[in-house]
C-alpha cells in the first residue's frame, strides 16, 4: 500500500512539473495554473474558498493570487452585498488561457489513463475519490 502512495505523489509532482513547462511562456509558475483553473470555474471564489479547495496553506495562497494578479489573470472584486469579502474574478486574460488549460487536464489525463479500459477508468476515479475524501477528513 504505501507504493500507492507514493505513486499518487509522483503523479502529482510530475504533471505540476509538466505544467509548470507547458504554461512557462504564458508567465504561470508555481502551479499557478492551478489556482487560475479553479478561479475561472468558481467566478467569486474567495481567497479562503479556494485555499480549502486545493488543500494549500492560506499564505501560499495568497502568495499565488498575488502574483496571479500582478500578470492581470486575476482580479480581486468586492462583494456588494457584503464588503469584508473579497471575491476573484479572472480576467480577459486568465479566460483566454483557460481553454489551453482545460486542454492539458484532458490531455495529462488520456495519457495517465492509456491502456486502461472503460471499466478501469472509472474503478479508478471512484477508488481515487474515496481516498482523497478520506484524507481530507483526517485530523491531525
């Protein structure tokens, strides 16, 4: 079982790796890509939402919107009906890349999946789901 592990692992750090290259020219490093995926598809997500969305410590977060805003992928709006929260907003510009990125999801995806068949897929994504809710729940 822990080579499991550690192959959930490596396939994390590989496709970050992977798009980390593929997303270079577009100025998106450190897994920015990442977040701006979960920003185009959750218009007004805080802050907040989206460190608990992806598991990440709050100051790695707001490091990451930061610079995700910098390169104007990213705007920070304010909610009118409450105006402590902070919504994001992609942009013009982080719109525009989210097809490609969408792309190298399916893409990372097919290749991951090569050679497995219907019914393998889809054991595969109900045991990974059971797994990652598992983990979410631990308390440490």
């Amino acid at each position: 079982m822990p080579n499991s592990f550690r192959s959930i692992g490596l396939i994390a750090r590989a496709t970050a790796v992977i798009g980390n290259q593929r997303f270079q020219p577009d100025q998106l490093h450190h897994n920015q890509f990442i977040y701006l995926m979960q920003i185009v598809e959750n218009p007004g997500i805080t802050q907040t939402e989206l460190a608990a969305q992806l598991h990440v410590d709050p100051s790695t977060c707001l490091r990451t919107v930061r610079k995700l805003i910098t390169s104007e992928y990213v705007v920070r709006t304010v909610d009118e009906q409450d105006k402590k929260r902070r919504p994001l907003m992609a942009t013009e510009k982080g719109q525009a890349v989210y097809p490609d990125l969408e792309r190298y999801e399916r893409q990372i995806i097919a290749a991951g999946t090569a050679g497995l068949s219907t019914g393998e897929k889809a054991l595969l994504s109900e045991l990974l789901g059971k797994v990652a809710n598992n983990i979410k729940h631990i308390q440490l």
